[in-house]
C-alpha cells in the first residue's frame, strides 16, 4: 500500500536519549491512511519506546511526531486522544471492579465531552451507552457486559481493552502486543477483532507483535527495530527475505 502525500502517521528523526544512553535514535517513517504496520524486533530494541514517544506517555530528545498534517510532538496525551490517536498498552488498564459495560461506557463519555466519572451512575439509554454498547458487540462480549473486568479470563479483557478503544473511535491506532499473555486458543478471535477494525472502521493500526504468524497475515508493511533503530520497513516478503534482517536476529529470536 502506497502512503498519500499527507499521511496519518509520521515521525521524522525520532530518538530519545537519557542521560548518555540513547534510547531511540534518528527514527523516521510514515504511514498512510488505512494501512496496518507490523512493528518487530528483539526485547530492547525500543518497540515500545516508540509507541511511547507516538503516543505521549514520554516526551521525545529529538524529531517530531505529527498526526494527519498537525505535529504533536509536544502535545499531552489527552489532546493526542482528542485529535483521533488511540492506543492499548501491554499490561492492562481497565478497571477490575467495575463491569465490562462501565468500562467501555467511561471511554464513550469521555469522548463525547462529558467528565470522566466514576461517580456518574449510568444511564440505560444515553449517548455513551449506546456507542459502549455497541463497541462490546464488535469485540463479540455482549454476554459479558454486567461482569465485573476484574473476572474475565485474560483474552476476554484483551477484547474490553479493543472496545474501550473503539468507544473512542480513533483514527490512528497503537496496539502495543495485543496477543501477550493471551491463550492460544483465543488468538484467532482476537485476530479476527484486529483484522475486523481496520477493515470495517478503516482505522490507520500500528501493532507491536511478537507473534509472527498474527503479524505476517495481518498487516500491510513491516518496520523492523534494532538496537534502537529503525532497520528496516517493507513488504512481509521483503522483511523475511531482507539478509540484513536476518543477519541482526541470529541468534536474536524475533
């Protein structure tokens, strides 16, 4: 897929360095609207620093990140949000004792401007539930909505964490190892769920994966991360095949 001359995506020169170590270095690419970039690499070699820089949590030493044609770089991570960016984190970060509904309903408020409230009781047939609960269809949980996220099996709550995501209906989407931790025989669904929102909501996707099956029958191009550098960005086939790639990952399981 051809980026357009204004992509969703781009970050030129990227790097972050704290005290004498450099973190990230000299990072540039872009990615075009619609398309889906597999991001790669060892343990270490600054996948998730990437993401961190895209999406706010940490401020950047160098280069620029710009979102549509608007440079972010030094926006927070709420105003990255408000202009269309989304992204799931490794770990979880729903809250364990509400349901699955209050979860998902929490995102849809705070994108339609209202306050972020626990303390609001929600109300059966507003806005935000209605966008919430539709969101938990996609991810195929609607049999889950009144348990708590605290009790679902781990793939389940990998599903909430895409429909908490899509309560916001993001342009631009971070999937930061969506598949860790996750049982095997839940993969296939989850996949189905990423493949579905790029496909029926045209959502932009960047996912870090070490799961290269997922990533190979996924994704449009492959950015390959090494010693924080971007080594390479391609093709799945030209990735695989690329002797540079290979020689950097012997003895370095991807």
């Amino acid at each position: 897929m051809n980026s357009p001359a204004l992509p969703a995506l781009a970050v030129d020169g990227l790097g972050l360095q704290i005290g004498g170590a450099r973190i990230l270095q000299d990072v540039s690419f872009s990615v075009g609207t619609g398309e889906m970039v597999g991001v790669i690499g060892p343990n270490g070699a600054g996948k998730t620093t990437l993401f961190n820089l895209i999406s706010g949590v940490m401020r950047p030493t160098a280069g620029s990140v710009t979102l549509n044609g608007r440079e972010i770089t030094a926006a927070p991570v709420h105003r990255r949000a408000k202009a269309g960016l989304g992204r799931t984190f490794q770990t979880s970060n729903l809250f364990p004792r509400l349901s699955v509904l209050e979860n998902v309903r929490l995102a849809a408020q705070a994108k339609l401007g209202g306050s972020f409230s626990l303390l609001r009781f929600p109300a059966a047939s507003d806005e935000a539930t209605r966008i919430a609960r539709g969101t938990i269809g996609e991810v195929g949980l609607t049999a889950q909505l009144s348990t708590a996220a605290g009790d679902l099996s781990h793939g389940e709550k990998r599903k909430v964490e895409i429909a908490v995501l899509l309560a916001t209906d993001p342009a631009v989407v971070l999937l930061d190892e969506p598949m860790a931790g996750v049982a095997s025989g839940d993969v296939p669904s989850l996949t189905a769920i990423i493949r579905g929102m790029h496909r029926d909501r045209g959502c932009t996707v960047m996912m870090v994966e070490h799961h290269m099956d997922v990533v190979l029958g996924l994704v449009d191009r492959v950015a390959v991360m090494h010693h924080g550098s971007l080594l390479a960005l391609d093709s799945p086939e030209a990735v695989m095949s690329d002797p540079t790639v290979q020689s950097a990952y012997l003895g370095e399981p991807v």
